[in-house]
C-alpha cells in the first residue's frame, strides 16, 4: 500500500451508516474509502450486537431492505426472522457482518481499511487530508473530496470544528412540549449488549466483584422485587428471556428494564478515559450474565464462543444510543413528525429517509432519571427525515451521519434506530457521490436529485403504506406527497406507527390547497365550481389547461397511463381517487422536478 492514498470520498467509521453510505457511493460510480476501527462491519447491528431491527418492518426502505432480505435468504424466510419478541428481525451478529462484507465485496469503487483509526485531519483547498493509523502497517495520507462522518459519537465532526449539542435542549428553543424546562448535558444510557448461548449443560461463570443482585432484582417478576422503577413492565423472567432471542438458541441480552443499561456520558471523554468508563459498562453486564444464571437459574446459557473474536467474549463497542447532535442546515424537531404540514419549514418536501418507531429513550440507569420527561414510547406518527440533518451549517466538504445528525434531543429517541440509520449513510452516499459527480459543493446539490437517486434505490421518502415500493405508482405517491399537493395522513399505532396517503380515497377539491399554492392558476380555475369532487375527465381538463398554462406539452392516451401505471377502470365520469390524481399530475406536470425547493422545503421562484 503507498503512502499517500487518493479517494473521492472518505467515509470514517464502517457502522451501520458508513457501510451504506460506502455501498451507495460505490453504485454510483464514485472511488470510495471506508475506515473502519474493528475487524467488523455494520457497527450497532454487529459489533454492538443489537442484533434486534427496531421498526421499519413494513418500510423495506434501500439497503435496510436489501440487508433485510439477504438475513430472509440466509435463514430461510422472513418469518424465521421473528425468533424474539422484540422484533420481526433477529439475527447472529456474526451473521449480520457476513451480509455487510459480502455487500461491499461485490461493489469495485469501495476500498475497505479495517482496524483503522483517524489520527488527525484537516482541510486543504478543495480536499481533506487525513492520517490514518491501519494496524500493523502505520499512517498513511489520505486525500478526499469529500468526507463522511460515520463515527459512532461524531468525533469527525468535532475534529473538523463542527458545532454541536450534546443532552437535552429547554423547551424554549425547540418549542417542544414534552422537552424539559431547562437544558442539560445527560445523554441516554448506553448497553454492552452480551450475546449468549444455550449449551446445554452448567456454564455458571465465576462471580464478578462487586456484584450486587439488588442491582437488577426487578429485572423481572420475583420474590426480590419490591420496589420496581417501571411498576407497569415487570415481566416473568421466560418473558425477559425471550426478548432477543436469536437463531441457532442464542440470546440477545439487551435488557432495558432494570438490566444491563448503565448510565455514563463519554462522549467528550479522551480515548483513555472512555476505555476506563467502558470497562465498568462491561463489568456491569457480566455482573447481569451472572444474575441470570445464579439467581434465575440459565446456567445453561453462557457467552457465545462462535460470536465475537475477543478475548472476553463481548461486542467490540458499547450500543451508543445518543452522541454528538450538529448544527445542520435544519434542525428536525418533534414538532415537524407531530404536525409537518402547519411548521413554517416544510421539511417533508426535503425527506430522504423514514421512520416508524416511537420517541423512545433510556434513562432509568440515570440517577435522578425520575426528574427527567417520560420518554418511553412516546407516541408518534411514522415520519420522513429531511436532507439537511446531514449537512453541517459551516463546514464545507462534510456530511455527517449514524447519530450525529442535526435533531433535537428528544427526536433522536426515534431517529437513532437501525434502519434509518442505514438510510441515513444511504443517503449521505447519494449526497456526496452527487457533489463529486456534479462537481458542486455539497450544500449545492439539488434535493430533488438526491431524493431521485434515493427513489432509484428503492428508498421512500415518505412513509407511505399504500403501495409497496415494486409497485409502479409508488414512486408517483412518493414524488407527489413531497411537493404537498397531496398530503399524508400519519397515526400512532403501538410501536409501528402508520402514514396513508389515502390513494384508495374520492379525491375532494378541498385538498387541493397544494395544487394551488404552486400552480396560481389553478386557484382560477377551480374557482369557477361549486362541486366537492372532481370526475377523472375533469380532472384531466384541469391538469391540462395548467400545463398549458406552465408551457407543458405532454402527449398521452389514457390507456397508455393506464397500462404503466396499472390505473384500472379509468371512466372519464367516475370520481377520481387520491392517488390517481397523484399519477396524473406527476406524469403529466411533474412538478417534483419542475418546481425547485430549497434545503427548508421552500419553492424557489
């Protein structure tokens, strides 16, 4: 390997976004370098060992449902996913890194440097020159275009002088109203997950020092647990067992209630100093490991030996569920998911990723977490996040992904979970592969171009439930609904929340205030009726005379949009529905890519 090393993009960290960032790239032509600190790919997934996928299941959103369906083949189906309780994907981590290193194997502009570590870095002109420290071979230069931070807690950022929140914000300033009062440093508990096997005999480990039952006496229903944190989840211990169960009789160990959280906020710790507090996490959970075999009686159940190559058995890093927030071009707040139609930003035109999973954080390890908001499970709709998360306010040539993107404290809760993260590095490699491509500034690159390379993907840009994303309107639906013309309607549902663009639906001129807002003249033109609904005839005649008006010329047949588009029984008298209106307008005006926003979702005149 030469000294000196040239790449278009550099991504640091090869974690669950720094892999597809890396992949997408990669696809899209662009001269790729991962730098990953461990042996293994796709971070909080793997080397973490949250081996349990929260949410997203009915959204297969790019890589999150490409990497979904590569664990389907390999256990044999989706159903064999749902060994838990806890998700409808469960795997071996061991499994998870294979998947991720047969996915960048396969793309020739992705170079991949493992136990890695970025030494120190700085901007040159147009390109970032990087030392980079590669285990048993010393540093080597690297020069990029672009760079991507993929860290698990934002470092990149930091070192590139990038600002940035760490805790909770007041609610003054995000003008949220479950945020706290006043603002403050402490950050979510953090878990050394312990993957652990049946063996089927006694595998008791020797008691750890310091070990203190009463620590986790209400982890479950027992005669121990008198005074639980969370009265309403005190579960049997088959039931706590059975959470993260995995294939092949493993166990993913990654207990919220009164288990194997710990609280220490490490983010501004120097390395030294995090190794030190990790060692105490680590001990923590083998001090659980223990409980569950001593006092619950799993002594059958001990750390998997097939799993992790380290020395004591456990994950290469910790489950960070909350790092370093930047200063981004927007700020996505709770507000903006709750009600994203009536903000004066109209981010959901911006959106590049989708969640469905609620605001959900871990604070109980926390001494003083009663203080805190109650953040378990809050309820939310399903949510697209906006493109300017990722782009810092005043560092150019940076993108920045994993956790670090520009959120509220109280939205991480929810945009922390691993399949937007996956479509947050998904979309982080459009976004710079666009810039490199383009040759413009990142901050320059079109939404819109970057949302197509998403919807090209296979990605969504809303969280759409009404056609899935092979189905030839689905790209119509998601083009449409992100210019307002249409708008979802979004509902808390459990743990999987929904949004519906209703297509199925008697479109009303009423909702037609976004048709409107962009084409003034359509205002005129529906002025002239008093009617509620529009036949599809009437539709058409509407549709055409803006496009006359717009200086469009589109020449189709309606049996032609209705074979591509699979639009049946299109009677010209019949009442047009919702997402036949959408397919129309998109094909015939294709407002999505005529009518220019910017990184607020505003129109450009």
């Amino acid at each position: 390997m030469a000294e000196d090393y040239t790449t278009d993009i550099l991504i640091l960290g090869g974690g669950a976004s720094g892999v597809t960032s890396g992949i997408q790239a990669a696809r899209m032509g662009v001269k790729t370098l991962i730098v990953e600190e461990t042996s293994w790919l796709g971070g909080m997934l793997t080397s973490a060992g949250v081996s349990a996928i929260d949410g997203n299941y009915k959204l297969p959103a790019g890589l999150w449902g490409e990497f979904r369906d590569r664990l389907a083949n390999h256990y044999g189906t989706l159903d064999s996913l749902k060994t838990g309780w806890v998700s409808n994907v469960l795997f071996e981590p061991s499994v998870g890194n294979k998947i991720f290193h047969e996915m960048v194997s396969a793309e020739e502009k992705l170079t991949i440097w493992k136990q890695a570590c970025l030494k120190e870095v700085k901007r040159v002109g147009h390109e970032w020159i990087a030392k980079v420290n590669i285990e048993g071979k010393g540093i080597k230069t690297v020069r990029a275009k672009i760079m991507i931070d993929a860290t698990e807690l934002g470092d990149v950022a930091k070192m590139c002088g990038v600002k940035y929140d760490i805790g909770m914000e007041r609610r003054a300033d995000t003008k949220e109203d479950i945020a706290p009062e006043k603002s403050n440093n402490i950050v979510q508990d953090i878990t050394y997950v312990a993957i652990l096997k049946d063996y089927g005999r006694d595998v008791t480990m020797p008691k750890p020092d310091g070990y203190n039952p009463k620590e986790f006496a209400c982890a479950c229903a027992s005669p121990v647990c008198i005074t639980p944190k969370e009265p309403d989840r005190v579960w049997s211990k088959e039931m706590m067992i059975a959470y993260g169960k995995l294939p092949n009789h493993k166990y993913m160990i990654n207990w919220p209630i009164e288990g194997n959280d710990y609280y220490v906020n490490l983010i501004e710790m120097a390395p030294e100093e995090r190794a030190k507090a990790l060692a105490y996490a680590k001990h923590y959970t083998m001090c659980f490991v223990y409980f569950l075999q001593h006092e619950l009686g799993y002594n059958t159940l001990g750390l998997a030996d097939d799993e992790y190559p380290t020395e004591d058995k456990l994950p290469f890093i910790p489950y960070h569920r909350e790092s370093r927030r930047i200063h981004g071009l927007v700020r996505f707040n709770l507000n903006h998911i709750l009600s994203p139609y009536t903000q004066d930003e109209k981010l959901y035109r911006t959106c590049i990723a989708v969640g469905d999973y609620p605001v959900d954080h871990h604070h109980t390890r926390y001494h003083g977490y009663e203080e805190l908001p109650n953040l378990y499970f809050h309820p939310i709709p399903s949510y697209g996040l906006p493109l300017g998360t990722l782009i810092p306010q005043d560092v150019e040539g940076l993108i920045v992904a994993e956790k670090s993107i520009s959120v509220s404290n109280i939205v991480n809760g929810t945009t922390r979970l691993q399949p937007v993260v996956l479509q947050i590095g998904q979309a982080a490699g459009a976004l710079a592969a666009l810039a490199i491509l383009n040759k413009e500034k990142v901050s320059d690159v079109s939404v819109r171009e970057v949302q197509d390379a998403i919807l090209h993907a296979k990605g969504y840009l809303l969280p759409y439930l009404d056609v899935p994303v092979s189905d030839p309107k689905f790209a119509s639906y998601q083009r449409i609904g992100s210019t307002g013309i249409l708008k979802g309607v979004g509902k808390n549902v459990d743990w999987s929340n929904e949004t519906w663009l209703r297509a199925d639906t008697v479109l009303l001129i009423s909702e037609l205030d976004g048709l409107t807002e962009i084409y003034p003249k359509a205002s005129e033109l529906l002025a002239a009726t008093s009617k509620q609904t529009l036949t599809i005839g009437e539709a058409l005649q509407l549709i055409n005379e803006i496009a006359s008006n717009e200086g469009y010329e589109k020449t189709y047949t309606l049996e032609e949009l209705g074979r591509k588009f699979e639009l049946r029984n299109l009677d010209l008298k019949r009442n047009i529905q919702r997402g036949e209106m959408a397919v129309l307008i998109d094909y015939i005006l294709d407002p999505f890519h005529k009518k220019y926003i910017d990184i607020a979702g505003s129109y450009i005149q």
